[in-house]
C-alpha cells in the first residue's frame, strides 16, 4: 500500500465563524496508518538557477560530502520534520527525495536525522502532544549524473 503524501487533512480546519468542521470519523484509523505525516521544505541556495524535474528514484542518497565523488552544484537545503509515532528515517528520507527531485536535483548529501530520546517520548504521550524526528539534508546536482538520471526517471514512468 502507499502511503500519503500528506497528512495535513488529518488535522481539523475551521470554520470562518471558528467552529471546527467535522471530517469524516472513517477515515481517520486507515489514514493515521497510511501516512508517513513527514513534511520536506527546500530553501533555494539560488533561486534563480531553475533545473527541470526529475523523480525521487533517481535522486542517489549521500553520507557525506566527499562520498559523492565528482563536481556537483548545491541547489537547497532541504528541512524534514515528521511524527516520530506515525514515521520512520525511511519516511524521511523518501520524503527528502521527493522534494529534491521537485527542484530539479538528483541527488542528496544528509545532513542528519535527530531523534527524540526516551524521556521525550514519554512526554510526549503523557501530554498528548506527539514527538518529532527532524532531518537535514543538502539537494545537489551533479552534471555527470544528469543522463543516468533521465534513464532512471523514464524508466519509471514507463513502469507506473
């Protein structure tokens, strides 16, 4: 089953008068298993530099910097927070991918994903307030990977 992309819906909205609108009580059990609830943003190192699309399959995980091996272009820092109870790294690792392909970039050097400790945790579930995991990543470009990248991304429309 795949999992959605956002869990924003989850959440209740308000009316204009203030009041919370009712969402369907149904959808809720399925919806809190099937969702990741990890959300990416990306701040553009040059917003003027605009790379075409690509998709999340091609964009290669890094540990560090110098595992990348070749010259490549830093486009954006990309900033994940996700549920730690209704996620996991893989969750946000595909949600940086996701991301970092929006941008145009096919690949990605990660910064890091902090966890909450224990003692959080169980706060977190005594006061009903949830605990997050955050991660940080750099959105590269790498020129000599650009037709490996457009091999991968046509493969995969071709499999969808």
């Amino acid at each position: 089953m795949k999992r959605l992309a956002s869990c924003a819906w989850l959440f209740p909205t308000f009316s204009p008068s203030g009041d919370p609108m009712k969402r369907p009580s149904g959808l809720l059990v399925p919806a809190v298993l099937l969702c990741a609830c990890v959300r990416t943003n990306a701040a553009l190192i040059d917003p003027s530099v605009q790379l075409a699309r690509t998709c999340p399959t091609a964009i290669k995980l890094f540990t560090a910097p110098a595992a990348v091996g070749q010259p490549y272009r830093e486009v954006a820092l990309l900033n994940s927070i996700g549920e730690a109870n209704f996620s996991d790294e893989g969750d946000m690792i595909q949600s940086m991918r996701r991301k970092a392909s929006e941008i145009g970039a096919n690949g990605i050097i990660l910064g890091g994903i902090d966890e909450p400790d224990a003692l959080t945790k169980v706060i977190g579930e005594v006061a009903k307030t949830g605990t997050q995991r955050k991660g940080k990543a750099l959105a590269i470009y790498v020129p000599s990977d650009s037709t490996k990248t457009t091999t991968v991304c046509a493969n995969a429309k071709k499999k969808a």
